[in-house]
C-alpha cells in the first residue's frame, strides 16, 4: 500500500468534509507520518533521491519532506469534496506575488492561449482554485481515475455555479479514448488557458537536465507546443508555495518560445524553486522513476 492508498480513504474524505481545514489537517497529518514511521524502505528511497541530486538530506530536512507529502495529500482530500471552504482559502489565505496575473491578463487583452506547466510542488490541487477565484476559465489536464475524477469535475461546477468563480474543463488521461493531444490544441486554438504537468516520466519524454543530471521528463508538451509560437500562446510555470499551515504565495515564472528548449526553461524554473525551499517537491518520493527511458522508440 502507497500513502496515496493510505490516505484517500472514504473515512478520510468523509472526515475532511465533514470539519473544517484547522481540525482535519491536524488529524491527516499524524496519519501519514505514522504510515513514513512504518514503512522505512520508502523513507529510504526518499533519502536517496534526495542525495542522487544533491539536496539536503539530514534528519531534520527528511521529516520536513514527509511533513510536505503528507500536506499534498492533505490538501488532495480538501480539494475533492471542500466548496465554500476551498474557495473562501483560496480568496483570504493565498497572497498573490507582484505581477503573477499579468500573463493572464495579457492572454485575454491579446487574444492569445495559455500553457500553464505546472509541476509537482507546492499545494498543487489548490492551483486551479487559485486561478478560478480569480476570474479565469482553465483547461485542465490531468490523470484522474474514478471516483477522483467524477469527484473533481463535480465539485469544480457546483463551485462555478454556487460561487461565480471561473470554470474548469478536465482532459481526463484516465478516460477511455481520451485524445489528449487533440483535445489540448483544440484548446489552444481557442485560446483557452491549459494547464498540465511537466516534470513527469512517460514515453513521450525525452532527455533533460536537471540538477545536472540527465533525467526524462517535458511529458511530450515540446511535441505539442511546436505548433505555435510567441505570438500566439504564453508559457508560465506556476507555484504556489506554503508559507505555513494555512497559507500559501501564488507565484509564476515567464517563458517565451524565443528562448529556445522550453522544456529546459520549465525545468530550470522547478530546479530554482527546488534550490529554495526543497521540501515542497513532493515527486522527489517519485524521483528515481525519472531516470528510466520509457519512451517506446529510441
């Protein structure tokens, strides 16, 4: 059994939903560090990630890692079956970085689409929030095998119509016959904004540096976003950091087409959040995957 199996229970998703985020988080968060406490092999493995690129991987910077899984976690309860609550946090406990939503506004003023390359740091299921309580429509692609998916889809309209905030349309991966890449420019083309994960191992990968290691990774979104240029659509990778139990800092990185590998930019974007504030790379549990080359023809 995984953290992900151990955590997401129907009697954890009952418990959430049920209190408030101040006394669920508490009750999430010593569940899962006593699952790390008896499973030492994943703790293990975790320690070894953290030292094949270099990080920080003393006691102390280890149980704050686990402390920051088990908060994804957390907060992927919360964000499937909170409403009022997931938008009031998102409203009065995210502080928006100078500027962050000036890409955003620039794509509406100028009729352009937006890639949003998010990665897996931070208070990632919380991103979409931060955006729809801001205004913004989002495409959102993603693997969401039942009941998550039903779940997230459901709960994303009832916030649009209960509360005014921006709509979502989720590309499920775990839909069958879902045509992601048809699906992804179509939305491109209608200038919508897309977000989906970068820093995830599959066959349509390829080589990339990170931590000056060569690693897999741009989960095909080069293959994608050839098609266009800067004229046309606007790159960020988004993060939105903890900056405590409760409260989080939206923030995002600007790329251009311009520049060149756009994958590598992504990358060094993560690679630099990383540096910061390590802890908060919850796939670093995952990482060791991202050296396998899984792509189906090499």
């Amino acid at each position: 059994m995984s953290i992900k199996n151990f955590l997401t229970t129907k009697d954890n998703l009952a418990l959430v939903e049920k209190k408030s985020w101040k006394f669920s988080r508490p009750v999430i968060m010593a569940q899962g560090m006593r699952y790390f406490e008896e499973h030492p092999d994943e703790v293990a493995q975790i320690v070894e990630n953290l030292a094949s690129i270099g990080l920080p991987h003393s006691e102390n910077a280890v149980k704050k890692t686990l402390e920051e899984i088990v908060a994804h976690y957390f907060e992927k309860l919360f964000a499937l079956v909170k409403r009022y609550e997931a938008v009031w946090i998102c409203r009065n406990r995210v502080t928006l970085a100078h500027g962050c939503l000036e890409p955003f506004e620039e794509a509406k003023r100028d009729g352009k689409a937006l890639f949003v390359a998010q990665s897996h740091y931070g208070a990632t299921y919380l991103l979409g929030s931060v955006l729809m309580v801001n205004g913004y429509d989002l495409t959102m692609v993603g693997k969401f095998p039942e009941p998550v998916g039903s779940m997230l889809e459901n709960n994303s309209k009832t916030l649009t119509e209960r509360y005014g905030v921006g709509e979502v349309n989720i590309i499920n991966l775990a839909r069958p016959n879902c045509d992601v890449p048809t699906e992804m420019l179509r939305a491109f083309l209608l200038k919508q904004i897309v977000s989906n994960v970068f820093d995830e191992n599959n066959e349509f990968c390829r080589p990339v540096t990170f931590f000056g290691k060569q690693i897999f990774g741009g989960s095909g979104m080069d293959l994608l976003l050839k098609n266009f240029n800067d004229d046309r659509v606007i790159l960020v990778t988004p993060f939105l950091q903890r900056t405590g139990d409760e409260t989080f800092i939206y923030d995002v990185d600007r790329h251009y087409f311009k520049s060149g590998d756009i994958i590598a930019s992504f990358y060094k974007s993560l690679e630099n959040k990383v540096r910061q504030y390590p802890a908060q790379w919850y796939f670093i549990r995952e990482f060791h995957e991202s050296f396998i080359d899984k792509r189906k023809s090499k």
